[in-house]
C-alpha cells in the first residue's frame, strides 16, 4: 500500500495487492473498535471482515499458484531426464 503523492488527487492510499484491502480493512475495524463504535457498525464491519477475508484467499491462492508451478517444473524436468523420480 502506498501513500498517494500526487497532491490533485485526494483519496489517499492506493490499492495494488490484497494485502493492501487488507491493511485497509484492518485500519477501519481497528478505529472503530478504540472508537467503542463497533456495535453501530457492526454491519460494516461485517462487510470489511469479508473483503478482509476474500483478500487474504487470493493471497493465498496466488501462492498455492507460485508452488504448484515450481512442482510441475520439477516434475517436466524429472521427466526429460529420463522418468526418475527423486
């Protein structure tokens, strides 16, 4: 997450990754909670745990991704050395 520097715009923070939905997420729920507000926003807070959640899953699965390529590629290249196994 990075702060905006670009002083004409005035949202603020840029989202690139899911661990910034996630920082985000975190921020406001944190707020509302040393706010004692979290009873009045529970609803909200119940749709940024969700975002919350769907951002760590894709997290997850991008890295899920990253080893399962790394196993195949060991596998195509056992496989090319003559069907060894290690």
């Amino acid at each position: 997450m990075s702060e905006n520097s670009n002083p004409k715009q005035t949202r603020g923070v840029t989202l690139r990754e899911p661990k910034d939905v996630r920082r985000v997420c975190q921020r406001i729920v944190s707020k509302a909670f040393q706010q004692k507000e979290e009873l009045q926003y529970s609803g909200r807070i119940a749709q940024l745990m969700a975002c919350w959640m769907k951002a760590w899953e894709l997290d997850k699965l991008a890295d899920i991704e990253t080893r399962l390529t790394a196993l195949e590629a060991k596998e195509a290249s056992s496989r090319a050395q003559g069907g060894r196994r290690s």
